[in-house]
C-alpha cells in the first residue's frame, strides 16, 4: 500500500509530528521520514531536531537519531538536551 504524505502546512507541526510517529508504531519508517523532514524544513531550528532525533531513538532507528542529533548540534552547538541522546 502507498501511503500519501501531505504538507506539514495542511496538517500542522504538532499533527505532522503526531502522524510521523504513528507512522513509526507500525513500522513505516519512510513515510515517517518524509513528514519529518517537512517537519524539519517548516520549522528549521536545533530544537526540532532534537525532538526528531529522540523520536527516532525511541523506536530504535539509531542511525537516524544520531544523524538528526548531529544536525541539531551543527546548528547550535549548545542546545539542550543533544549531548544527551
């Protein structure tokens, strides 16, 4: 089945958010993917990447996490919480 991935304007940050991460619950990492990265774009900001990144490391996709944790640090070397996940 091919899942449609709407802006994250129609849906708003917090329901792309929500929909990104029930994506992950039943295990369709690419759909979830392409919101956060909507996501990310909409709202470009260490903290976002923060937040995706603990995402990503609550459901065990490791390298992603780790690469949205980089991303964030790159941006602000001291935003909170990224030298912790």
């Amino acid at each position: 089945m091919k899942v449609g991935i709407v802006g994250v304007g129609k849906l708003g940050g917090e329901i792309a958010f929500a929909l990104a991460g029930g994506y992950l619950r039943v295990g369709k990492t690419e759909p979830a993917g392409q919101l956060f990265a909507k996501i990310a774009a909409a709202r470009p900001g260490a903290p976002t990447h923060v937040l995706i990144g603990r995402t990503w490391r609550d459901f065990g996709q490791y390298d992603r996490a780790r690469a949205e944790l980089a991303a964030a640090l790159e941006l602000d070397p001291k935003v909170r919480r990224a030298h912790y996940y």
